[in-house]
C-alpha cells in the first residue's frame, strides 16, 4: 500500500479526535466525570471560604485595633465595659467584656474575701480567647482536608480513566497514537482537576492558620496585660 494512501487514512481519526477540555470532560466514563465534578465542586467552596476568610480576618484586626487604641486611651475601663457590654462583641473586646463582667460580679455581690477572683478572671478570658478562636478556625478543616485528599481523588480518576482506555483500545484493537491519546488525556485531566483544588486548600490553610495563631498570640498577650491591671487592682482593694 502506498504511505501517502496510509497518511490519508489516518486522518479522519486524527481529526475526529477532540482534545479540548470540555471534549475531554465529555467523552470520559461517567465515574470519571463524577470525580472531576466533586473536584471543581470542592475547589468552589475552597474558594467561597477562603473569600470569607479573608474578610473575617481583616475585620478581626480591624476590631482589635479599635478597641486597643480605645483601652490604652485613658478612657475609663468602666465606661468602656458599659459601652461595649450593650453590644454583641468578639475578640479582644469579648474577652475584656468577660473579664469585666466576671469582676464586676464578684464586687457587686458585696463578698468579704476577693479569694479566687484573680484566677475567676483568667479562666473567662481562657475561654473568651477559645470561644475567638474556634471562631476563626470554622471551617478550615475542609481546607486541609480538600488540600491533602485532593490529588488521590484525582488520581483514582485517572486509574479508572486509563483502565477504561485500555478497555476500549482492547476492544478495538487499534493501538495507534490517535486513539490511544484521548483516552489517556481524559485520564489525566482528572489528576489536572483534583491538583487545581489542592493547591490552593493547602496554600490558604497554611495562611490562614498561621493568620489564627498571631491573632490568638495577641489575644493572649492582652489577657495577660488586663489580667496584671486587674490583679493590682485587687491587691489595692484587698
């Protein structure tokens, strides 16, 4: 047979082979394209909560910068607390609330004894800076998880892409280059997709981890300052 009859031959199949990826997407085997749409599913809520996160964070230090140029001020703490215990509080305000509060109870209650108070004090502001940070934490769970089972979920698309392939060219049993290609190019668009939604999770977790422990680092470093403010307070009352 002459080569050029061959070349000609080939053609149509070459031409009639797709690789554009919503051709890929298409003519993949159905678990495979359920793989890949959990996938895209999963790296929009990535996304979605990282957008959030975002924003929360910001507003985070939004709010520990107003109330900190408040408290150190010189204004009355006692005037703060009734300016801010009127209102829903988080972060470093929640924790001077619960501290204030805690405080204010045990005076108002007309006790002898102050006993115990300063360590009352420190464990409602623990919790407070708990509460704060379990707050900020929500959802970054699924970041880590999205970011770690990301590309295994891929790649099981991909075996099963490439175990379908070899299917269809055993049953066809034509293995040239132009049948061979899509199927394996299907195949691995699924290790494409699932590496897409990974590597933003992983990249986000690791920000936003590292964001929740400066904030919790200046939750804390407050906690102790007010808490040395009140225990003077207490000696000089007691």
């Amino acid at each position: 047979m002459n080569p050029a009859d061959v070349a000609q031959s080939a053609l149509p199949v070459a031409a009639s082979a797709d690789v554009s990826l919503i051709a890929l997407f298409w003519q993949a085997h159905w678990i495979v394209k359920a793989v890949m749409l959990g996938l895209l599913s999963c790296s929009v809520w990535v996304w979605a909560i990282a957008i959030d996160k975002i924003f929360l964070f910001a507003r985070t230090r939004r709010s520990m910068d107003r109330f900190e140029q408040a408290f150190w001020s010189g204004e009355s703490i006692e005037e703060l607390y009734r300016t801010l215990s009127a209102k829903p509080t988080h972060s470093m305000a929640a924790c001077f609330v619960a501290a204030m509060r805690e405080w204010k109870r045990s005076f108002e209650s007309h006790a002898r004894s102050v006993a115990g108070l300063q360590m009352r004090i420190d464990k409602v502001m623990n919790v407070s800076i708990a509460r704060e940070v379990e707050r900020l934490e929500r959802r970054l769970l699924v970041l880590a998880t999205v970011g770690s089972a990301g590309p295994f979920v891929g790649l099981f698309g991909t075996v099963w892409g490439i175990m379908s392939s070899f299917q269809s060219i055993a049953a066809s049993k034509n293995t040239s280059l132009a049948v061979v290609a899509p199927g394996i190019a299907e195949a691995l668009f699924a290790t494409a997709v699932g590496l897409i939604a990974a590597i933003p999770a992983t990249i986000f977790y690791n920000k936003f981890t590292s964001e929740v422990n400066r904030q919790a680092q200046r939750l804390e470093g407050f906690a102790d300052e007010f808490s040395a403010i009140l225990s003077r307070q207490i000696d000089e009352r007691g």
